[in-house]
C-alpha cells in the first residue's frame, strides 16, 4: 500500500507542477511567438505548429534536469 501511496502522492504534485506551468505560461510574452513557429491561416483552415518554442522548452528542461540529477 506505501507504494500506491507514495505514487498518488507524486501524480499529484506532478499535477500541481503541470497546472502552475500552464498558468505562468500565458503571463511570458513571447512564448509561442518565436521566429521558427509556423502559423498558416487560410480561409477555413489553421496551422499551428510552434517549432522554436518546443525546442527552447526542451532545452530548458533538460538543462534543469541535468541539474538535478547531478546532485
């Protein structure tokens, strides 16, 4: 039962994390307006496809990742 618990535990902190990173996203002015995101728009058709951002956020992560498992 201590394992079940201690991953309920970490699922919800996890969700905790995911929901203040899409909270604090809409607040930074540039992010999914970078110069390598596509933005097509037609008449009736959309494409979005943030390229640059994705990058940059991975980067991001994996640095801070790297970080951390350092220690």
């Amino acid at each position: 039962m201590q394992g079940i618990a201690k991953t309920l535990v970490f699922m919800g902190i996890l969700l905790i994390c995911v929901g203040a990173v899409i909270i604090l996203a809409q607040k930074i002015p540039f992010l999914g307006s970078l110069p390598g995101d596509f933005y097509i728009k037609k008449r009736q058709f959309t494409f979005y496809f943030p390229l640059a951002t994705s990058l940059l956020l991975s980067l991001l992560i994996s640095v801070l990742l790297w970080i951390f498992s350092r220690r």
